[in-house]
C-alpha cells in the first residue's frame, strides 16, 4: 500500500497536470471574482470565505477523473485489483494520493489567496482548518464519482454532474464554518459536524467506491 | 405465491396488464374529483385567497417527488441483494416520473410565492433540498444514460442510488443548518394533532390519491416500455449473430 502511495504520488509530481493545474485554477478563479462583482474591499471580505472554499472545491474537482483513468487506460487499474491488496485499501490509498496531490497544496494556498479577497483576520485560521479539515472529504466522494465514471468515454461532465450533489453538505458547513470564523462567531458546531462528514465519508465511501470499481472492472 | 413471482418479466407484464386499466382510471377519476372540487368548491383562506388552492398540486406532487425516490432506493436494493431485471427497470423508470414531480412541486411553490412572500425563489431549506434532490434525479438518470451495457449500468445507478440518498438526507440537515426557512411547516402528518382545516384537508387527500395512482401507473408503463425494449434490443442482436 505504502509502494502504491508512492507511486501515486511521483506520478502525480513527475507527469505534470494535475499538480499545478488545480493550483493555477484556484489562483485564476480567486482573481476573476473581483473582476465579477467588483472591487470594493468591504463586499470581497463579506463573500471571501464562501469564494475561497468554492474555488477550492471546483478546483478539486478538476483533477478527480484522473484518480482512475489513467490507470484504468493502460492496465494496471486490473492489476491492482488482482493484487493481493484489499481494493478498498487501494481505493483509500489513491483517494489520499489525490488528497495530497490536489487538494493539500489548494489548503495551504487559499489563506494566501484571501489576502487578494481582503479576508478579515481572524478568518484565516478558520478557512486553513475548515479546509483542512473538509477536503478529505472532497477526495474521498470525489474518488466515488471517479470510480462510477471510469469506463466512460465523455466522463468528465458526468463526474460533475454526479458529484457536486455529493458535495454539498461538505460545501455547507466548511463555508459556515469559514464565514463564522471570519465574522468572529462560534465555529464549534459547524466543524463538528464537518469533521463528522469527513470521518464518515472517509470510513464508508471506500466500500461503496470499491463496490463500483469492481463492476466497472468485470 | 409470493411477491417474487412478478421479478419474472413475463408474469410482471401480466400483471400489470390487468392492473394498468383501474389503477389508471382511479388515477384519472381521482385527480378530476379532487382538483374540481379543490378548486370551485372549497372556500378561499381569508388570508391567502384563492392562491391556496395551488395546494391541491403542490403538496401531493412534493409528496411523490420523495416517495420516488424512496422507490428507486427499495428497487435499488431489491436489484443488488436479488438481481431481479424488473426491479433495476422500475427503478429506471420512476426516475424521470419522480424529476418531473420535483419540478411540478418548485415550479407550483415559486407560483404561489410571488403574490405571497413576494419572491419567485428564496434559499429556503425546504426549497434548496428540493432542489438539491432535483440534481440528484438528473446525475441519476445521466448515469444510466452514459453507460451502454444495461448490467453495468443497473449495477452504478442502484449504487448511485444508496450513496446518493445518504447525502440527500445529509444536505436536507445541511441546509437545515444553514438557513432559517421562508417555508411553512407540514401541511399534513400522521402524528399531528391538527393538520390543515377540514374543507382543505378531504380534497387534498383525494388529489394525493391520484397523484399516487398515476405514479404507479406511468411506472408500470415505463417499466414495460424498458422491458419490451431490451428484449427488442436482444432480438436484434440475436438476428445480427445469425
């Protein structure tokens, strides 16, 4: 398991793509919302939080069909799955690969992207763990997707489509949880229930990726 | 005789062959008696006007809109455990009965909000998991569309299905959360003390009547449609291999 994270991952770093491309997505879509609604400071705080962590969203959704397809294109998808491995293990594994490749790099950016947004101060902290914490749960709803989509040949809109309903309770509470922080409310509820999501999507969604997979494979 | 006996297509054709006349003709008969007498003969509310009278479609079409789905989720299931083709077909075919209701319901509350709250559209809990199960019903049905083999695709869709009504359930405490609603609380329910008034309440119950017959009914059609198309689809291919 630990070869198939490292190989996950140098192929993430060395192939290109998926890397930088997600970064570069959420930095353009963070510049392009001042273009959209304006550029006074007070109204960019207000809708900072809500912006960042939709950016971050869609720019991790912009890398999920590559979790499977390339593996699954060349074969070694079938190899894994006949390996002595559990496939819900693999799919966990190439889960948090995507998660360290896509989405990790977002987390890290977004508190430096709310500089351009005028996020107010004390909401940094927040959007850093919201996101932290809620990603997870991105990667591991979003493998489900890839994993429904794999075989298809215009999978992409499809993968959306299927997965952005999945993401919206993520979606509901890490934005609350930012915009609470941000205003300088109690943010307790809110990450409590985001941290519950991530932990369950994280502990039941591989069986049911792993299920498709499987009859994806056949 | 047990229940499973109609998983055979021929027999479920059968069946439904027989059922498909009254049940569509109580459908009919019900949903005429109930919206005529829902919208002449009952008085208008001293508040809202006649506008309350759009409740005789709104409610039961909001009604059917969840109770699709919990169908296509039991066919689902009943697909995975028991491999039974009729039960992954009926689950294909309520999907765009179940949308359709979706948008029947939006587009009747969006109606009826203009004059009342003012407002076509407010993000409204109720409103935005409505919504929400709207995507749900279209990620649905593209899914089946995407995907040629009809194995495979039953297969996705079902799980689709269980994995989707988890997080429809979630997104509706979600948006609970997230807003205070515009939205009145249910009209109707088993366990309340006092639903909405007597002369709303009988013809309501009448148009929910028929909202559930013709559901049933264009889900036994639309189950017949799919199983006479794949076996159209695999005469044609048997025709082709000879």
């Amino acid at each position: 398991m630990k070869a198939l994270l490292w190989r996950d991952l140098a192929l993430a770093v060395r192939a290109g793509g998926g890397f930088g491309l997600g970064l570069s997505f959420f930095l353009i879509v963070t510049v392009m919302v001042p273009f959209s609604v304006g550029p006074e400071t007070a109204r960019l705080s207000v809708i900072a939080p809500g912006i960042l962590w939709l950016g971050a969203l869609l720019a991790c959704l912009l890398s999920l069909d590559r979790i499977f397809a390339l593996d699954f294109e060349d074969g070694s998808l079938d190899l894994l799955a006949t390996a002595p491995l559990p496939l819900e293990g693999i799919v966990t594994v190439k889960a948090l690969a995507h998660w360290l490749t896509s989405a990790l790099p977002l987390v890290i950016a977004a508190p430096a992207l709310g500089v351009f947004l005028n996020l107010p101060g004390p909401g940094f902290i927040w959007l850093f763990l919201s996101l932290l914490i809620g990603t997870p749960a991105l990667s591991v709803i979003g493998s489900f997707g890839a994993a429904l989509t794999v075989g298809l040949k215009r999978g992409g809109l499809l993968l959306s489509l299927l997965v952005l309903p999945l993401y919206v309770p993520t979606l509901i509470f890490g934005a609350e949880v930012a915009r609470r922080g941000a205003e300088g409310l109690a943010v307790e509820t809110p990450l409590l229930m985001l941290a519950g999501i991530s932990a369950g999507a994280l502990a039941l969604l591989p069986f049911a990726s792993a299920a498709v997979l499987r009859v994806n494979l056949r | 005789m047990s229940l499973w006996e109609y998983a055979n297509p021929v027999r479920f054709i059968r069946l439904t062959d027989r059922l498909l006349p009254p049940v569509a003709v109580g459908a009919l008969v019900c949903l005429v008696i109930g919206l005529i007498w829902g919208f002449f003969f009952t008085p208008d509310d001293y508040r809202q006007g006649s506008t309350v009278k759009i409740i005789y479609l709104h409610v039961p079409a909001a009604l059917m809109a969840i109770n699709a789905w919990l169908m296509m989720l039991v066919a689902s299931l009943i697909w995975i455990v028991r491999r039974h083709h009729v039960s992954a077909l009926a689950a294909r075919a309520a999907a765009p009965v179940g949308a359709t209701m979706t948008v029947i319901a939006l587009a009747t509350g969006a109606i009826w909000g203009q004059p009342m709250w003012g407002t076509w559209w407010a993000w409204d809990p109720r409103l935005t998991s409505f919504l929400i199960l709207f995507l749900f019903y279209l990620g649905y049905m593209a899914l089946w569309e995407a995907i040629e083999n009809d194995d495979t695709a039953a297969d996705l869709t079902s799980i689709l299905c269980l994995v989707g009504s988890v997080f429809a359930l979630l997104s509706r405490y979600a948006v609970n959360f997230w807003n205070q609603g515009l939205h009145q609380g249910a009209s109707l329910s088993l366990d309340k003390e006092e639903n909405v008034a007597d002369v709303f309440y009988l013809p309501l119950l009448v148009c929910i009547a028929g909202f559930v017959l013709l559901f049933v009914a264009l889900v036994f059609l639309r189950t017949q449609t799919e199983i006479r198309a794949r076996r159209m689809r695999a005469l044609i291919a048997r025709e082709r291999l000879a």
